[in-house]
C-alpha cells in the first residue's frame, strides 16, 4: 500500500490537477491512499479573511472569502468539473461564511474557531480531486482524516496522538487492503472533544507520513514543485543537484537547517516504522527524484551531500568568569516561546547559546534577555554542511572549511548523529559562502555509487 501527497502547487492549477491524477492512475493500479493540501495560497487568504473578521471587518474578510471561492471555482470550470463538485463545495463555502461572520460578530478568533475555518482549505481541495479522478473512470472516495487523525488539543499546532490514531486507522487498513481508492485532507486532525485540529502550516506533510505509519504503508511519496530534495537552494546556488538517495539521518539534519522540501515533523514516522520517502516533482513526473532510506546509503568518507543553512540566527553569550547558568535558564525561555535552537555550549572559555527567535513570543524573550544585561548578537546564519560521510571521518571534515579562512566564523557546532557540521556566519556573507562552500566540499568532490 501506498501513501501519495500532493502539495499547494501540485493541486494549484488546471495543468498541476491533471498531472497529478495522471500520477493517481499510474502509481496506484490497486488503490490506495491520496492525501491533498489545500490549493496554494488557499490557506493564507482563510486567514486573512480570519484576521479581518477577528477585527470586526467583516467587509474585507467577505472580500478574501469570495476571492477564494472565485478560485476554486474557475479551478473546477478548467478542469469541467465545477457541477459535479458543486454538491460537495457548496456546503463548505456556507460553512466557512458562517464561522466568519460568527468571528466578525463576536470580534474574536479563538484558536478552535480558526482551525474550523482553516479545515476548509484542505477539504475543498479533496473534493475536487476526488470528482475529477471519478470523471477520469478511477473509484475514488472522499475520505475525511478527522476518522482517523487523532491529536491533543493544541489547536493550531496539534500534536498526534499516536496510539488512538493507529486503533482509528483500523477500518481504513482494512478498506485500503480490499483495494480502495481514497482521497483525504492533510493538515488536519481531531482533538479528544471531536473539534477540528490543525498540525501547524505545512503539515500536510506529516499528515502523510502520520498516515503511513498507522496504515502500514510501504512507501509514501511525497509530489511537489521540485526535483526531489538538491544539494543546496537553488536561488544561491545554480549549481546545486538533485540528490538520488539520502539517508533519514541526513534528511532530518537538512530540514533542522532549513531546507524547505520536508517538515522535520514528516521524519518522525519514517524514523519508527520504516517506509520508504520519495520526494518528486508533480511537474517533472520523469525527472529526477530524491529516496529517503532509514538505512544510509553508502558515502565516501568525508562525502557531504548537502549544504544547508538558516538565516536570522542570535548568539547569546557569557564571558567565562560568569554563570553559564543564565545561558540554560535562556535556553528553556527560548524554548517554551517557540524558538529554534542550534547549540548550547559552556566551555572553560565562556558560553553560547545559538537560536532563532521563531515566533513572535520568542522574539520578546530574546529583547528581554538582551535588555537584562545578557550580551545578544543578532544577524548571524547557521550553515550546515551535511552527509553520512561525516560520520565515517569526522576529523577530514574540518579540512572542508577551507573556504572559510578568512571568515569571522562564530562557532563550529556538531550535532550528535555525526551527520551535521555547522558553524556561524554573519547573514550578509551567506549569497557568497553557500556557492563557495557547495563547488568545494560538493561540485569539486567525487560522487560516490550507484
Ligand atoms: N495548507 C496548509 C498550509 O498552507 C498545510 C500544507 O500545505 O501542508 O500550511
Ligand atoms: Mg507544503
């Protein structure tokens, strides 16, 4: 059995629809399971529409509410499916007009109000590629996630709870063994009192992977806008290549780095059950694509496969006569308020702490810790170098930072898999370190099989 997603953009338009049904036909003769994301920006303008109706606007949230329906049904009419759909689609877009104007009278969006709201993306977009692969002669059902997708009550970013998920998942195991077809929303779940949870944004994602693992799925693909996960971000980068096969280790290095291909919350089931990841590209069907293995493939020594890096990053730091204390009483701060962090370090020589203030919460801890007197140093980006090769000769690696010679790096940090080596840079050096960093330990190395 497998498990296919599709993203925004491969559900986004006329073209994507149709190479993604095509796909539907192709990878799965024998059924299985299709899980959709909400048509791109569909998401943000529920949320504008939100925003304003939270603000009592109810004119500018009607406004984003009839510009979403106007794309989803010039979508429908593209592909000639707009009366079919019809039956499913209207009753949502009334739903979604009354939790607007319930928010509008009411002033206020409560995290479950706007889960209910954001629900409508994802099952709009489920409906419409369940009527058109019916219209292409394949049995496909519409299936809603929230049978199955169990989470705590952390709306807006609910975590899974993977027990009840695995007992909800019984009737679908059964009816994807007998061959069905099914159409299902990512990004949703169902918290314990039956209201609607969302995963947090891109969680479609982890829907998918959630779902393998309970369904006993032997591989889940991944279908998006690129080819596969590359070996840097291509705007800095031109050079940078798809990668064929990497190994769960480096995936979960590369997305804690900043790659934007997988959620790092995607990993976590592949980590305990083991299926296959495919990561491909809705536009580019025949082109290449990335495999993810929970078993490494096999690296050169040294080999690096990626060079990833995240911008916007804060050092902390304490000189080395003072308490390292305050650093771990910053960290947990940081923490509880959503941030990032990329190292924690107390050495005879004084300590660091190195994050990125995500939200705006922890945005607040880090000008409250600078103005208690902590020393907090803004503008620096955290570039990884990362491969399985890393693992086998940790110490050649350090001759990979050539590049960096003359480059006030702030700290050299390595994860605990062995599959990372990150240090700091300043943010404005990144458009000239990443090409740099990825022709020498990359481009200028060999290739290892197959
Ligand atoms: N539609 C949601 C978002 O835009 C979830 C997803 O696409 O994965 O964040
Ligand atoms: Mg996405």
């Amino acid at each position: 059995m497998k498990v296919l997603k599709f993203g925004g953009t491969s559900v986004g338009t006329r073209e994507a629809l149709e190479l993604a049904a095509e796909i539907i036909g192709r990878e799965l003769p024998q059924g299985g399971l299709v899980v959709v994301s909400a048509l791109s920006g569909t998401t943000d303008l529920i949320l504008k529409a939100i925003h304003a109706s939270a603000k009592g606007d109810l004119e500018a949230a009607g406004a984003a509410r009839i510009a979403l329906e106007a794309r989803h049904w010039a979508a429908a009419r593209a592909l000639g499916v707009d009366e079919a759909v019809r039956p499913h689609w209207e009753p949502l877009f009334q739903s979604l007009a009354g939790l607007l104007q319930g928010m509008g009278l009411l002033w206020e969006a409560s995290p479950r109000s706007r889960d209910a709201a954001l629900a409508l993306g994802e099952t709009l977009s489920a409906r419409l590629l369940e009527t058109l692969l019916e219209r292409r002669g394949l049995p496909a059902h519409f299936r809603d996630v929230r049978e199955v997708l169990r989470t705590d009550a952390r709306h807006g970013r609910a975590r899974p709870d993977l027990e009840r998920i695995r007992e909800a998942a019984g009737p679908w195991r059964e009816g994807l063994a007998k061959g069905a077809l099914w159409v299902t929303q990512g990004f949703l779940g169902t918290a314990p009192d039956g209201s609607t949870t969302t995963l947090g944004r891109g969680g479609s994602d982890t829907t998918a992977t959630l779902l393998g693992e309970a369904l006993g799925a032997e591989e889940v693909q991944i279908w998006t806008d690129v080819d596969g996960v590359l070996s840097a971000d291509p705007s800095l980068v031109p050079e940078a290549r798809p990668i064929p096969v990497m190994s769960l280790r480096e995936a979960a290095a590369l997305s804690a780095f900043g790659a934007k291909v997988l959620h790092a919350d995607a990993l976590a089931p592949v980590s305990r059950a083991g299926f296959g990841l495919v990561v491909a590209n809705t536009h580019r069907p025949e082109g290449s694509r990335t495999e993810i293995r929970a078993e490494a493939p096999a690296r050169r020594p040294g080999e690096i496969t990626s060079v990833a890096y995240k911008e916007g990053v804060s050092c902390l730091r304490v000189p080395p006569a003072q308490d390292s204390e305050l650093l771990f009483q910053a960290s947990t701060r940081l923490l509880e308020a959503g941030a990032s962090l990329y190292g924690l370090l107390a050495t005879p020589d004084g300590g660091l702490l190195v994050a990125k203030g995500e939200t705006a919460d922890s945005e607040a801890v880090l000008r409250d810790l600078a103005a208690s007197g902590l020393s907090v140093q803004r503008g620096w980006a955290a570039v990884a170098l990362v491969g399985e090769g890393l693992r086998e000769a940790p110490g050649r690696a350090l001759s990979l930072l050539g590049p960096l010679v003359d480059e006030p790096v702030a700290a050299i940090l390595a994860g605990d898999t062995g599959v990372s080596l990150a240090f700091l840079v300043p943010d404005h050096r990144l458009s000239l370190l990443i090409p740099r960093l990825h022709s020498h330990c990359i481009e200028a190395a060999p290739r290892s099989g197959p």
